[in-house]
C-alpha cells in the first residue's frame, strides 16, 4: 500500500496522521488526495468505512491558508455526521493551524456565531442551517476554494437537492469540489454534471457495498423473544455493541430493558435533544457507556473503532440503511459481528435485502438448532416497498438464496412505506428511517 508521505502533503498534516497512528493509506485515499490535490474535481462512490473523510480532508487541509477567511465547505446529511467529520478533521489538522465551524440545527445559533466571530477556515454543516447563515450574513463563500459533498444520496433522499443547488450557485466557479455517494441515483449523476468541471470518477464495485469483512448473521424469531436473545449475545462481549431499532419507541424500550439488567446503555433517537444526543454520544465514543441503542438517524455518525457488534433488533426499512448500520463495525480493518433479528413478520423485508448482500450469510437458526413457525396469517407475499429495492414476490422457499429458506411460496413480511414525515434543521418536511409508524416492526404483534 501507499505511503501518506508519498502523496504530496505538506509535513504539518503528516505530523496530524502520524499521531493518530496511521502510515499506509487506504484504496480511496491514495486514489483522491493525488487527484484533489492537482486540482481536479472527484466524484467517488464510496461506502461508509472506507476512509473518504480522510481522503476529501487531507487534500483540503493541505491547501487551505490558515487566518485567510473561510475556504473550504463540507456539507453532510445530518447532525451526526457533521460532528463526526469536524471531529476528524480537527484530529488530523491539529499541527495545521487551521480552524474548523461546524453548523447544524438543533444547536442555539449563539453557539455558532461565536465560533464564526472568532474565525475559521473550514465549514462542515448541514444544508438547512447553513442557508439559515448565509441569508442573515454570518457566513459568506467569496473565498471558498474547496467544497465536499459527503453521502450525497442520503441528502437527496431527505430532500435537500434544492438546498444544495441554492448554496453552489453562491460559492465561485474556481473551486475544488468533490462529491461522495454510496449509490449513484440519475439525480446526483446530474448534480455532478452540473457542478463539477470534468471531475475524475472513482466508482468502486458493488461488492463493495456488501459488508465484506463484516461476519454477518440472521436470526429469525418472534418479535416478543428477541430481547432475550439480545442478552445471550452481548453478554460475552468484551468490546462495544450498537443496537439498532426502528422506531423512537422501541429504542426507548430497548435501552430501559438494558438498564433494569444492569447493562451501561445510552441511546439515541429523533426526538431527543441535541445535547442529550451529544452527551449520549460522548458517553459512548469515550468508552464510558458498552451500548448504544439507536434508531438510523445515528447510523452514518458514529465513528468508534472499538464497537465488536452491530445487532439489528429490527429489519430497516431500507437496504442501504443495513449496510449503513452494520458499516459502524469492522473500522478501520478491525474485526466485527453483524446480527440481524428478522421477525415472523420481517421476512419479506429481509429477503430483499439479502439479496443485495454478496458475501456468505450465517443462518444461527441452522447453527443454534431454532425451529420456525410461522402462522398462516402471516404467510403471504411482502408488496413493493417505498424504498425500491427489488420486486413485490420475493420467496423464501427451500433452495433459495443464501443462509437456507421457511416455508413454502410467497415471501412473509408486511408491505408498503414505512415510517413518517418529519422536520429537518430548517423545518422542511424529509422522510425520517427512524420513524414511529404503526408497522414499522411488525405492528408490535406479539410476533
């Protein structure tokens, strides 16, 4: 692999990698920072641990002059995120000399503006509450010379293209720009052919995207068992754990069941407050706190090396959504575990996504000897989700796709879109994964 000091960056950022323990750099960054750093715009597709923060970030943190006004933008899809990538670059930049604003909503503006006053370089922000400071002034793009677009169809999907579109067209032509992406949607293909001047693409393979690395199992069960389950794995643990659940509520009643079994557990979920989302965040990134139960507005902000487990208590409504949330284990080429609970009524859903996973599945009913049995009620074809993803049937016969099948016919599972219309940082409407809808894990039935 290649070195870092063989990239052309300057011995001040070197300096910041040496001292978070880093030499060789991965594939995406040894393929951009040459490219970024000549001046050509990127477009990367690009999974979640694979090392593109640091790839977008050195190169800008290599050419940003420090006390010259704001020069270099990043914009990500949630709060979460944005602090994870300031958090980063402030490591990484730390012998530099250059300051770093992160703005997003939910946090008083007083905050923010303080941090302006005292001057920055940098700017990680989420498109609501940067347009909020661009209109009353307390930001401005005259200088900018580096602009990144990070998860950009995590941003399209909530809404936020126009946003975008608004805040481009005020940054100056002559500019380095990058934009990042787990897929390549028709809209951010022509996002980058409207902004982007003959940017280099790096498309990496679909495979890419399956979790490899990442030991990855299944358990079907009845919605009502899965807890107990949830203890005999993370009791042997000696490392990290997230929990993912679907909606607030079960989050809420995860994380309290955890507590009244003397676990040390925190959680995070949409309608919680930022500072309580913060401290919950630290609690777990300082090692303070063993689990982290989460609905998926944490999925794609959490960056803590130690986290041995990943366990889906609900099957997500999406399929990206799973790579996202199991991408929170094996940083950083560490090892780490995937467990996904797939109740009677989760099936369906679960066939879908299997179908996207290209490394081998590990069925534990198989290996743990756990029978099946599902009611007739249930047993019926899962419809097109809103999400996409694959076709209305999706069997789960014998000799089907991976990790074995139940059952004879039409895939299980319940149908439709899931979720609810929540508010972003500016108060548009966005669809929110970690909504409270009814059926959002199988209308809390018993199964």
């Amino acid at each position: 692999m290649t070195k870092f000091k063989d990239l052309g960056l300057k011995e001040e950022v070197l300096r910041g990698i040496t001292d978070q323990g880093f030499e060789e750099a991965f594939e995406i960054q040894e393929a951009v920072i040459p490219v970024l750093l000549s001046g050509r715009d990127v477009v990367g597709q690009a999974h979640t641990g694979s090392g593109k923060t640091a790839a977008f970030a050195l190169s800008m943190l290599n050419d940003i002059t420090p006390k010259q006004g704001i020069q270099g933008l990043i914009m990500a899809p949630t709060r979460e995120l944005a602090m994870q990538i300031s958090t980063e670059i402030k490591k990484m930049g730390k012998h530099t000399g250059i300051r770093i604003a992160t703005v997003y909503g939910g946090q008083g503006m007083g905050v923010q503006l303080d941090a302006l006053h005292r001057g920055v370089e940098i700017i990680v922000a989420t498109p609501g509450r940067l347009i909020d400071h661009l209109k009353r002034g307390s930001i401005e793009l005259g200088d900018v010379t580096h602009i990144v677009l990070d998860e950009a169809d995590t941003m399209l999907d909530m809404g936020f293209v126009d946003d975008i579109q608004f805040i481009l067209d005020l940054s100056p032509e002559d500019r380095v720009m990058s934009l990042f992406s787990a897929t390549m949607p028709t809209a951010i293909l022509r996002l980058g052919e409207d902004y982007l001047h003959n940017p280099k693409q790096f498309l990496l393979d679909a495979d890419d995207l399956s979790g490899e690395g990442i030991d990855q199992s299944f358990l079907v069960i009845k919605d009502r068992d899965k807890f107990k389950y949830l203890l005999d794995f993370i009791k042997p643990l000696k490392g990290q754990s997230i929990v993912f659940c679907s909606t607030k509520y079960r989050t809420r009643d995860v994380a309290k069941y955890l507590h009244q079994e003397k676990y040390n557990a925190v959680a995070i979920e949409g309608d919680m407050s930022q500072s309580r989302r913060e401290q919950s965040m630290a609690k777990f990134r300082n090692g303070k706190a063993d689990i982290l139960v989460a609905t998926d507005v944490a999925s794609r902000g959490i960056d803590v090396p130690r986290v041995e487990l990943v366990v889906n208590y609900d099957v997500p409504n999406q399929e990206m959504a799973y790579f996202h949330r199991i991408g929170r284990t094996a940083r950083a080429g560490t090892e780490g575990r995937a467990i996904t609970f797939v109740s009677y009524s989760s099936v369906g859903d679960w066939n879908i996504i299997k179908r996207q996973i290209k490394v081998p599945l590990r069925d534990l009913n198989q290996e743990m000897n756990i029978e099946i049995s599902i009611p007739d009620p249930l047993k019926r074809q899962s419809s097109p989700r809103r999400y996409g993803g694959g076709g209305s049937r999706s069997n789960y016969s014998r000799g089907g796709s991976r990790g074995g099948g139940y059952g004879r016919g039409g895939g299980y599972g319940r149908g439709g879109g899931y979720g609810r219309n929540s508010r972003d940082d500016r108060g548009s409407k966005r669809r929110d994964s970690g909504g409270d809808g009814k059926n959002s894990y199988g209308g809390r039935s018993r199964w």
